[in-house]
C-alpha cells in the first residue's frame, strides 16, 4: 500500500490541497466550543515563503484565535530549534526570542531541538518563557530536566483539559541529546493519563513529537482523546468517533484548531463529560502576520543578508531537494553534496544522509547558487569525516540506508565513488544486490576509505556500520561541510549535477 493509499485508508487528510482555509471566526457548532485546541509543528524557517507559512503569520493566527474570545490552548508539538540558516549561526537562539513572543502554552520538544547538544538544548530551554512538557524525558539519573513538566490539568471552560507531553524516542539514534534518557512515548502517556484522571481532568490530550506509527498505536489504544502531534510533517486529520489525531504540515504553512463542544451532565460519582470536535485549518496566506514577531524577523534576515547572499556557484543543470524525492531516490543535489565531501577528504567514497539535506526546493538551470543556498541544504553544522572500512561494512551501511524504502526517510544513502542495486522487495538488511565500485565488484574483505558526516559517524540515523574501521578524519579534525561544498561550487565555477545510475532500485 502506497503512503498516500495508507492514510487515505486511515481517514486521515494529508494533501494540504484538499482542505479548505478558513480564517479564525466563530462558525455554527451546537452547542458552541467551550474551548479550542490550537496547533503548530515542525516549524523551522524564519520569514515566510511567498507569502506563506513563517513565524510571523503563524504568531498572527494565534492572536486572532485569541481574540475570538472562547478559552485557547496553544501547542507547538516540536521540532524549531534547528535545523535553519540562523540556528547555524546562533543554535536556535533567535527561535526562542520569536516564540517568547507567541503565547505558547504546552511546548514539546521534537528531536530536531538536541541538535546542538545537551547543553545548548538546556540553555535555550532556561530561556523560555512557555512551559516544556516531556514526561518521557529524564537527565542521566532518572531526574526530570529542569523547567520541565511531564503534565498539567488546564481549566478551560467547564472542563478540566489534562494535557501530556511526550518527545521523539529514537532521538538518541536521530540527534545529540548527550546522556538524556528517552523512554517509551506510550508508557509515559499511560502514566500520566492515569495521574490526570485521578485529578480530575475530564478529557485527556496527548501533545507529542512521534512517527505515523507510534502515533496510530496512540489512537489504537484510547489512552488519550485528543492527539496532537508533529515530525511527518504533514496536513492531518482523523477522528474515528472517540479519538482525534491533528498533525499541522510543517513551517507554520497550516495551523490547525480544534473547537471541541462540551455537555457536562450530573455531579460528583455521577459527573459525565461529553464532547464533540470541530476542526478548522488556518491557511497562513490569509493570516495578518503578528508585528512583533515580525520585526524580529526582518531584523535577523537583514544580518543574515550581508552573510549569506553571495554568489558561489551557477546551474547548468537544475537542482531539486524536495524531501519527497532525496529521502526515496538518486538526486542530481545529493549527488553533487556527495562529491564535494568526497573531494574535501581525499576519500574513495562517500556516504551521507539524505536527511541532512533539508532546503526541500528547486533550483533552476542558470540560477546562481548562494552562500544561503548551501547552509539553506546543509544547516546542521555537520563536519566532514573519513573512515576506513570493508567493503562489507559499506554494504551494511547502504543496507541501513534502505531500510524504510520505498518509504521517504532521512537515512537514504546519497552517495559518491560508487554504484548499487537494490531490490526493495526483500526483507530489510538483505536489499542490496550489487555494489561497484570503479566499475567492479565491491570486495568485501577490501578496505575503502569513506567519507560521511560526524553524525553518521557516531551512529546517526543508524549508521554504525560506518563506525567499525578506523577513523582517518574525525569530528575535531573534520572541517564545516557546508564550507567544503562551497569549496567545492566556487572549484567548479558552473555546476552540471545529474542523476547518474548511482542508485538503482527496483
């Protein structure tokens, strides 16, 4: 089944196209909501994109839902920290000043938001001033972090709303959360779900940074009534009649609310709550952006301006990152990211992520590329690295790159110095059919120098493999990537990337 058929099957809406804008007013509901559930997630660049999406015009819709006077509360489901052209610059501290500015009432952290370490996460979190809500989140001794909740009873309306928190938990295999402790998603929603009830909170709602799946398994398991959650980045909508499931895309382009009307009958033993939800989905294209927020985000892209803005390269041929297509399939960008690594170090070959390859646009042919562009694509502040290893090793590595294929994912190997087929009919870790390299046979007792990242090299997105031989250039010898291919643009002068036969799937 194709992911589109899946969520079709699910009820779940996941084409922002197929839904309606409605700007954030009062529409017919009996009765009317005694309160509204708004959400953001995945929320990364500063300014908006033609118009859409954007800090700024997602602060705006918050304060116009606001002012429509029914009691709100505001979830942010995670990931903002990083990765962006700023965070690069000043490790998501400019995130906070804006969503200091936001109203934020429950913020759970997503994996993206230890990309700079546990201390840099820490210290932005110290800067807040909305509550960060992670009840499967523990430092080294088992201790909650401070500043930290796991849940809280919100009064709104009539009702006694208990609200959750959760984060990502394969953040460790995805991030750099350092001895953080990340425990199961659904038994901290368990355990606080039955702390909450003996509360008193009426209806239970789950905000959390999770995959599709896990997220189902919330759904399946009735342990909340309200599910609000981010990282697939998608436009999602479900309700099967006494669970609701909202995702709201990604970069403020839809923020989703949720009106949910309440009949309170009998008291004490006797007290029943019955509720009914009522969805709206504010398009950012008709959202008047806040002006606070605003002006510090013309402030920060006029520094960035002087910076970044400088020509490095032009397109002979265009470019396309879109994460539909780098995380499934050779691309012509991650081919050209390859060979810059792979030149900055020397290496036979190169391996990286196409997860970190993160601008999700196109580029056309004659366009010049920029400094932005680049730290645009490669925003993590990644180093290059250099391993020696067998061949069996870089089979392994390709094998775990392909693991969630054909499904999109950020570990699909973008690859250089090599070519190799996979049939993604078998079973996972038994896909690869051939690797060549020089036009022969991968020999899997060889040694072969490889150059990746510094994430990969200490087992990001699964890449162990990559840490078995011996390291020739490590994370305190490596230099910027980001840098290295703008090396490598300013080399080439005039850029004619393509898709070469390097990945062959079948």
């Amino acid at each position: 089944m194709t992911r589109m058929t899946r969520r079709n099957a699910l009820g779940v809406i996941a084409a922002p196209a197929a839904l309606a804008a409605t700007a954030p007013v009062a529409q017919a509901q009996t009765p009317p909501p005694a309160f509204t559930l708004l959400l953001v997630n995945d929320i990364y660049k500063m300014g908006d994109d033609k118009g859409k999406g954007g800090f700024a015009r997602a602060a705006g819709i918050a304060r116009a839902e606001r002012a429509r006077g029914v009691p709100l509360l505001f979830c942010h489901a995670g990931d903002c920290y990083s990765p962006s052209l700023m965070s690069g610059f000043d490790q998501g501290a400019h995130i906070v000043a804006m969503q200091n500015k936001m109203g934020i009432d429950v913020f759970v952290p997503g994996n993206h938001e230890f990309d700079f370490g546990k201390e840099n996460y820490l210290k932005l979190t110290a800067a807040q001033t909305y509550p960060t809500f992670a009840a499967n989140l523990r430092d080294a001794a088992g201790a909650a972090l401070p500043g930290h909740k796991d849940s809280a009873v919100f009064e709104l309306g009539p009702v006694k709303v208990g609200v959750i928190g959760a984060t990502f938990d394969p953040t460790p295999q995805l991030s750099n959360p350092g001895d953080l402790k990340f425990s199961s998603t659904m038994e901290a929603l368990r355990r606080e779900a039955r702390r909450l009830k003996s509360q008193g909170a009426d209806i239970i709602v789950g905000v959390v940074h999770a995959d599709r799946a896990t997220d189902l398994a919330i759904v399946r398991s009735r342990v909340v009534d309200i599910l609000l959650t981010g990282h697939d980045h998608d436009l999602a909508i479900a309700y099967d009649g006494k669970v609701v499931m909202v995702e709201s895309n990604e970069e403020g382009n839809y923020v989703t609310a949720i009106d949910v009307a309440v009949t309170v009958t009998g008291e004490g033993q006797a007290r029943r709550v019955a509720w009914t939800p009522t969805f709206r989905v504010n398009d950012s294209r008709a959202a008047t952006p806040d002006a606070e927020v605003a002006s510090i985000v013309r402030s920060l892209e006029g520094e960035l301006s002087k910076e970044l803005d400088i020509d490095v390269a032009t397109l002979a041929s265009p470019l396309d990152s879109r994460t539909g297509i780098i995380r499934t399939q050779e691309s012509a960008i991650g081919n050209l990211i390859a060979d810059a690594i792979r030149a900055s170090t020397g290496a036979q070959l190169a391996i990286t992520n196409a997860g970190g390859i993160r601008a999700n646009k196109q580029y056309a042919a004659g366009q010049k590329l920029t400094r932005r562009d680049v730290l645009s694509e490669l925003p993590f502040g990644n180093a290059t690295v250099m391993v020696e290893i067998t061949g069996k090793d870089v089979k392994d590595a390709l094998e775990n790159g392909l693991r969630d294929a054909p499904q999109g994912a950020g570990r699909f190997p973008v690859v250089s110095g090599l070519t190799f087929e996979a049939d993604l009919k078998q079973p996972q870790g038994s896909r690869v059919t051939a690797v060549s390299v020089d036009g022969k046979p991968i020999d899997p007792a060889g040694k072969y120098t490889v150059a990746s990242n510094n994430f990969m090299l200490d087992g990001g997105d699964g890449y162990s493999a990559l840490g078995r031989g011996r390291t020739l250039i490590g994370l305190t010898d490596g230099k910027l990537m980001a840098n290295e291919v703008m090396v490598y643009l300013r080399r080439l002068g005039t850029v004619d990337a393509k898709v070469e036969g390097r990945a062959v799937l079948k």
